[in-house]
C-alpha cells in the first residue's frame, strides 16, 4: 500500500481562497475557518471531512481506502 500524501489545497467555495493544510492522520477535521474570510467551513454532505469536500487530496484514510472517522 502506498504512503498517504498528508497535505491538501483547500479552495474556499466562498470566496475562492486558496491555501495547503497538513492534514490530521488521527481524526477527521469538520470545521475549518477559511483564512480568506473567515467563513467556517463544513464538510458537503456525504463527505466525512473538509479535506474530502474542499480539498485537491482526499483524507489520507480515504487514500488508503479505510472508513474515515472510525469509531
């Protein structure tokens, strides 16, 4: 199995903020203030974190085909 890669860019949906996270490999992020303009963003529905919703990486338990936010 391959490495997950750990950093995502996210793109704020509300103002189109662009920036890269490292993300947690021990749970999953649900809210995330956009540097941009402060608005907080939520995972879309069906989604399990931000990083899967708004980000050009999935969660690396995504990647590596796992159930994200076991538990």
């Amino acid at each position: 199995m391959r490495a997950a890669i750990l950093t995502s860019t996210l793109t704020c949906p509300t103002c189109g903020h662009v920036q890269a996270f490292e993300m947690p490999t021990d749970a999953c992020q649900y809210f995330l203030e956009c540097r941009g303009c402060s608005v907080v963003l939520r995972p879309k529905a069906g989604d399990c974190c931000v990083f899967c919703s708004y980000g050009d990486v999935p969660c690396p338990p995504i990647q590596q085909g796992e159930n994200c936010c076991k538990g």
